[in-house]
C-alpha cells in the first residue's frame, strides 16, 4: 500500500475556512456589545431582545451544525462551506432592511445562525480528509482560535461602528465583509489540487457507513461529549452574551465600567480564548498525551472558580483583579471545543466524521440556547446579573463531571481491525 501524500494546498484550504471561521465569529457576536442600544432601536425590553438576538442565532446554529455535518460526509465539505458563508454573510447584509423591526431582527439572525453552523463543525472533516493523523489536534485548536478572534473583532468593531453610524442596521452590513472574504477564498479552492483521500473513498472503504455510525452511537462517550459541549456552550454563550452588558452597565445592575472599557475586556477575554484554543492542540498531544478527559476536566474546573469570582462585585469592579480573571475564563474556554473535535478526527473513520461532530456539536450546542434563555429569565426576574453567573459556574461544574469520562475505549472503529488512520507521507 503506497503512502498517502499530503498537498501543500491543504494550508489554503485551512486558511479559507480560519477566515470564514472568522467571519461567523463576528457574525456571532455584533450584537452582544450594544445590547442596550439594540434593544432602544427595537422598542423592546433588554432581556426580551436578549433572547430574541442571540437565542435565535444560537439555535439556528445547532440545526446548521447537524444538517452541515450531514452535507459535509454526503456532497463534500467546501460545498458545504461555501453555502454557509452566503448564508452568514446573506443574514448579516440583510440588516439593514429587515432589522428595524424584532421580528425582522429575528429573520436576519436566524439566517446567518444557519450559515454559522456548518463553518463551527466543519474542522472535523477538513482534519480527517486533509491533514495526516499527528496534525489534526493543533488544526482544531487553530480554528478553535480563530472563532474567538472573529467574537473579539466583533466585540471591537461594532461598538466603534455605532460610535461612527449610530445604526444598528448599518452595523451588520459593515461587518459582513469578514465572511464576504471568507467565501471569496472559498470558492477558489475547488480549482486547486483535490484532498489526497476523497470523501467517496472513505465510503468505498466501508460499505456500511451508516452501520458504522450506529456502532459509535451506542458508545456512552458519544454521549458524553455532546454533554460535555452543552455545558461548555451553556457557559461559553453565557459569558459572551451577558458578561458584556454586566461590565458595562452602572451599579448595582453591572460593574460601571462603560461600553468601552466593556468591550476592550471582553475583547482581552477573546484574545485568552484564542491563545488557550491555539495551545489546547499541542498541550494535548504533549502535555495530556492525549487524555482529553484530563484537559477538559481542568478547564471545567478553573472556568467554575473564575466565573464565581466575576459574580462578586469586589472582584468585577477591582481593575486589576478583573483582567486577570477574564483572561483564566477565556484561556480555558478555548481548550474543550478544539479537544473535543480532536477527539473526533483521530478515534472516528474518516467517512463518519462530519456526522459525529455535526450531532456532538449541533445537540451541544443547544446549551448555549438554554444558556442565553436562562440567563435572559433571570436577569428579566431579578434585575440583575448575580443570579446568571451562579448558574454559569453550576453548569461548569456539571460539565466537569461529564468531561471526566470522555476516554476513549477500545471498541472505537479507528481501532478495529479493518479501520487504518491516515498517515503522514
């Protein structure tokens, strides 16, 4: 059996979807920055528009991330990619026109959640198909980076946008152009070098795909992980969606530190988070020797004490204590996601990728929904965010207990007979 040989256009193709990864970072996040103003331009309750924008996003993300993981293993993944970008970008340049209204606010969101599912998870199979078996923990952990550079970008420019326009519409189409670029480099890869082991090879090597699939579906860590993301996403939404407005609103609602100042922290937490998702690759493989239970049970752990240290309001309004709190949180919220996917491409057959890490991601991503809903609830109940980040540092801890068991065992298909992981040529 020849050795496979690995093109040197795989980098560009990484590098297209770390850009369109980017895009749907920003696409993500816009909003959480001017949720006050937000919800003045709408005539809406904040905690009402709280749910409305994100919530809708986050579960249109979930549904995205489960049909593109499918379209991924079935018709290819840069096809897969380049519809989601339109759509990202197609949500986002619709602002304009349809967001002067929640409902119309709804829509756009809803569209460009759609499109942002399939970029999150597509890693998964970019990593199988691309790249040899040792290089597809740091690929995932780069991407895991480059969602917290797209979420920092957008906590940047779209307060300094509203500073320039005033317009909330005016905002999305602006910051389109980061997913626009994405699918311009998209749609060049098609006319480069094809991937060394297409995806119709990996079905030819194992007729029954779907009894493959089944098989997997019956290990308890499949469930495990989709619990362990759901937290992780319960947590991640949370802090990126409520944190922003808490640091900024005067006391006793928030810390009194500006929507400025708000939006540089939060920007330092995206900056942590892509250091965190960067390192989690190599860390793993060095550090954990590959024992993803152990890295994700550690940031569960210092994810749970920062976050109830944020709740404490000698701690969020304390300048020098508060940076160095943000930077724990968003350090280890870039470790799981990244491992998690990790975890996927290096233990799954190839041809059943995209699937597992389409479910694992759009199930668990669900918690970041119920997170957002939760925390939206009882911000409207209370009037204030303590509440909110208690129940964050709770989910972290229920996440902890989940993580613990994401071993791999032996009845893995990578390790049955019959099943060779790609190898470096």
């Amino acid at each position: 059996m020849s050795e496979i040989v690995y093109p040197k256009f795989r980098w560009f193709v990484f590098f297209a979807l770390i850009v369109a990864t980017i895009g749907q970072g920003v696409s993500l996040i816009w909003p959480a920055p001017l949720m006050e103003q937000v919800a003045r331009s709408l005539h809406a309750p904040l905690g009402v528009t709280t749910g409305a924008v994100m919530v809708s996003f986050s579960i249109f993300v979930s549904i995205g991330a489960i049909v593109g993981g499918i379209c991924c293993d079935r018709f290819g993944v840069t096809p897969t990619l380049i519809v989601s970008s339109i759509l990202v970008a197609g949500g986002m340049l619709l602002t304009p026109v349809l967001g002067q209204t929640l409902n119309g606010m709804l829509l756009t969101r809803c569209i460009a959640g759609l499109g942002a599912g399939p970029v999150t998870i597509s890693v998964g199979s970019i990593a199988a198909v691309w790249f040899p078996f040792q290089q597809r923990g740091p690929i995932t952990g780069i991407q895991g980076m480059c969602v917290a550079l797209g979420i920092a970008l957008g906590f940047a420019f779209a307060p300094m946008a509203f500073m320039s326009t005033h317009s909330i519409g005016a905002i999305g189409a602006w910051l389109s152009i980061f997913p626009l670029v994405g699918l311009v480099l998209l749609v060049m890869v098609p006319f480069g070098p094809k991937p060394p082991v297409p995806m119709d090879a990996h079905h030819s090597a194992s007729a029954a795909a779907s009894h493959d699939f089944a098989k997997v579906a019956r290990l308890p860590v499949f469930y495990f992980g989709i619990l362990a993301i759901f937290c992780m996403s319960w947590a991640f939404n949370a802090v990126n969606d409520l944190t922003p407005v808490y640091l900024s609103a005067q006391p006793p609602l928030g810390a009194g530190h500006g929507i400025l100042n708000a939006g540089k922290f939060m920007g330092m937490v995206q900056i942590s988070m892509m250091v965190g998702s960067t390192l989690s690759g190599f860390l793993l493989a060095k550090l954990f020797k590959g024992k993803v239970r152990i890295a994700c049970t550690l940031a569960f752990v210092v994810m749970a004490l920062g976050v109830l240290c944020l709740k404490s309001p000698a701690i969020a309004g304390n300048l020098k204590v508060l940076p160095l709190c943000l930077f724990a949180i968003g350090f280890f919220e870039g470790w799981i996601i990244p491992n998690c996917i990790a975890f996927v491409s290096m233990n799954f057959p190839g041809h059943i990728v995209g699937k597992v890490v389409g479910i694992w991601m759009g199930l668990g991503m669900v918690g970041g929904t119920v997170g957002v809903v939760v925390g939206a609830a009882l911000l409207h109940h209370t009037g204030l965010y303590q509440a909110s980040l208690m129940t964050i540092g709770i989910v972290c801890v229920a996440g902890l207990i989940f993580s613990s068991f994401l071993k791999a065992p032996s009845a893995l298909l990578a390790k049955e007979p019959g099943f060779k992981p790609l190898q470096e040529g």
